[in-house]
C-alpha cells in the first residue's frame, strides 16, 4: 500500500508537498490571515498535499491547517500527520513554547507516547483539531528516543488502523537515515519522511536508506532540502540544521550557487529538484509561512534545469560522480 496520489493533472508541482510547522507559529508568529493566505497560494499553484502534527505550535498547525482545508474537496487532497507526543493540559500559569521552537502560548504540554493506546488517541485527538474524519497517511514522529516502544507498541498499531480504514498510510518521520532504514527493513511501511539526510550537502541516505526503499517499493518524501536555510540563501550567519554553518559547508554552498547560477538557474531550485533524481523519493516537503513563499517554492520546483548542469557540479566535485539527478523534461511532467 502506497499513499494516494491527488487528483489533478501531473505536474511537476506535484511533487512538491506544504509542510505547516511555520502555521504553528515556528520561531516567529504568523496571524491567522497570513496562515490562510499560505495555504490558499498552495491549492492556487496545484500543491495538493499537506502535512501537519500535534507537536507544531501545541496543536494550532492542525487547528489551521483544518481550517483552511476543510471546505475544499476531500478526495482532491492528501493530509498527513504524525503520533508520538499527546498533548495534555499544563499545571500552572502558562509560559511560551520558544525552547520548543513555537512562538505560542503554552497552555499544553508535550508527552511523549508510543504506545498503542496513545497512538490511537493521537489520531483520534488530530482528527478533532483538524476537524476532518480522515488523515491519509500518518507517521511515527522523531521516535529516536524511544525505539524498542516505536517498533512494538506503535507501529503495529498504526498497521491495524491502516487494516481498519481509519488511515491509508503508514511511515516514519526522523532527520536520521538508521532507524528508518530499519522500519524499511524490518516492517511494512508504506513511506518515510525524511528530514536533511537528502539534499545538496547531505547524501548520508544514499548509502543504505534510498537504495532499500527502492528495492521494497517505499516512497520517501524528502523534507529539509534547505538544511534549515543554508541552501536557500548561503551567507555568513546561515543556519545548516538549526546550527550556525561550518565554514566549509558555507564554502560548498557559495561554489554550488556561483555555478548554478552560470547555468541561470537558482541555487533554491537546484535544492528542490535534486532528491527527485532519485528512484525512491516521491516528492519534496517545504515548509511555508507566507503566500509568497509557496509561489516562489511552485516556481521553482518547476524552474527548467539543464543535465549540463547536473554534470558541470560532478565535475567540480560538488557532488559525487554516481549521485542520481534529476532527467529534463519539455512537458514540465516529472519522470
């Protein structure tokens, strides 16, 4: 099983997915007409799939990604999101939630839960935010920490509420290649998302992760293609996973821009495009908070790129030599 591919003519925007941790206030507030707006530009440029989860801004992603979704044909969008943390009521006055990244009040807490039970009150409590009566896919969400309860507890759950009806897919979401790979290993996940293990300056998925998930026919979305910035705008003071930028991943990243940019192309949609060379990868996940970022994320996920291009970043060293990459097409159809 294999999540649902939206209804609509195939683009290259099709592979492109809106992440809504930004709709759940991440690091900066963002008004509820400006999270409306986000998501009105997403269905405008074709972009219908979406995901969310519990942990982003305490609930209020779901809360606005329903919101905006919920008048919208259902059978025209994907939705996922993610079970892990429940949220409960927090004791006491209420501070912000910035040590967890989300400029929101909290009046609720994060707990950490992979057990059957909580999985499915996980579910059950994002339908409710939501206020829908399905999610199409649903992933385990950063069980790092909690492994031996993630592969007992969680996931066979998750695998009887896909055999019930109540979701249609089923993965793992983490920012490491290890585990993933063997939830693709050891278990039938239909999908994986992962986050800044596949992009310009990271390949660590081609070594195991990538090449198994297409030989068990799991798609992996690809999140994070920015590593957190860097490759969207490569200067000093740049974030590379959160972090200030080593000095010599901003180098790499300067070299691929100039020499993007011979080819007239943006190093923003080099980013994009690239994981798609791969067999496995399905689509790329961006994260979003205005209008003009979804548009500019459609243009350039659709930004004619020459296999001259491909080939001048082996040459330069800037990738490795046997690195699948995108293959051109006139329609604009991704292959």
């Amino acid at each position: 099983m294999h999540p649902a591919a939206p209804v609509h003519p195939a683009t290259a925007v099709d592979a492109l997915s809106l992440g809504a941790a930004a709709l759940g206030n991440l690091f900066h507030a963002v008004s509820d007409e400006d999270a409306a707006a986000t998501v009105e530009a997403a269905w405008a440029c074709g972009i219908r799939a979406f995901d969310t989860a519990p942990h982003y801004g305490l609930g209020l992603s779901e809360r606005r990604l329903g919101d905006a979704l919920r008048t919208r044909p259902r059978a025209q969008f994907t939705l996922s999101t993610k079970v892990g943390r429940l949220l409960r009521a927090r004791a006491g006055l209420p501070g912000d939630d910035l040590a967890n990244g989300f400029a929101v009040l909290a009046t609720q807490e994060r707990v950490w839960d992979f057990s059957t039970r909580g999985v499915r009150a996980s579910v059950e409590e994002s339908l409710t935010r939501l206020g829908l009566d399905r999610v199409d896919t649903v992933y385990l969400h950063d069980p790092d920490g909690h492994e031996r309860e993630a592969f007992d507890c969680a996931y066979p759950e998750l695998e009887r509420m896909r055999a019930e009806g109540m979701v249609g897919a089923i993965g793992v979401g983490m920012n490491q290649t290890a585990m993933p790979t063997r939830f693709v290993r050891d278990t039938d996940i239909d999908v994986v998302l992962l986050a800044g293990r596949y992009s310009l300056l990271d390949q660590s998925a081609l070594a195991a992760l990538l090449p198994l998930a297409a030989q068990r026919g799991v798609s992996v979305l690809v999140g994070g293609v920015f590593n957190s910035g860097l490759l969207a705008d490569p200067q000093p003071g740049a974030t590379f996973d959160y972090a200030p930028a080593p000095a010599h991943l901003l180098d790499r990243a300067l070299a691929l821009r100039t020499l993007c940019e011979t080819f007239g192309v943006p190093l923003r949609a080099a980013a994009l495009q690239f994981p798609l060379g791969h067999p496995a990868v399905a689509g790329v996940l961006l994260g979003a908070r205005s209008a003009a970022e979804v548009t500019d994320a459609a243009a350039m996920i659709g930004h004619p790129i020459p296999s001259e291009m491909w080939r001048a970043l082996r040459a330069q060293g800037l990738q490795p030599p046997d690195v699948p990459v995108p293959v051109p097409r006139q329609d604009g159809v991704r292959p």
